[in-house]
C-alpha cells in the first residue's frame, strides 16, 4: 500500500484527476481518496516513484 499527502487534492475535480493519473499509470491500482485529510492510497505493485512523477506532472506533488 502507498500512501502519500497530496495538499493541492483539494476538490472533487482534484480527486477525478488524481484518481485518472493513477490509473494512467497503472490500470489495476485500488485508489482509496480522503479529500478532507488531502490522503491518497494507492493499492499496486508498481513502485512509489511511478506514481509520485506522473502526480507530480499534473500538479498534485507529494509533501
């Protein structure tokens, strides 16, 4: 499980797009959003990494 603070996630259009990228990077990754606490999980055997950059890209950096 990854999980990671994204303080830019901040609305629904934010979850969409955050939710997409993940997907973007792997299609079988569980994502699991909590807007309030700006938290995203991601359930997938890629690495951090992978996600964290292609995040990052759409402007939604780790803290």
């Amino acid at each position: 499980m990854i999980e990671m603070t994204l303080p830019t996630m901040t609305c629904g259009h934010c979850v969409k797009t955050v939710t997409a990228t993940v997907q973007q990077v792997d299609a079988a990754a569980k994502v699991q959003i909590d807007l309030p606490t700006h938290t995203l999980r991601i359930e997938s055997a890629l690495p951090a990494a992978s996600f964290e950059a292609a995040l990052a890209e759409e402007g939604y950096a780790r803290s």
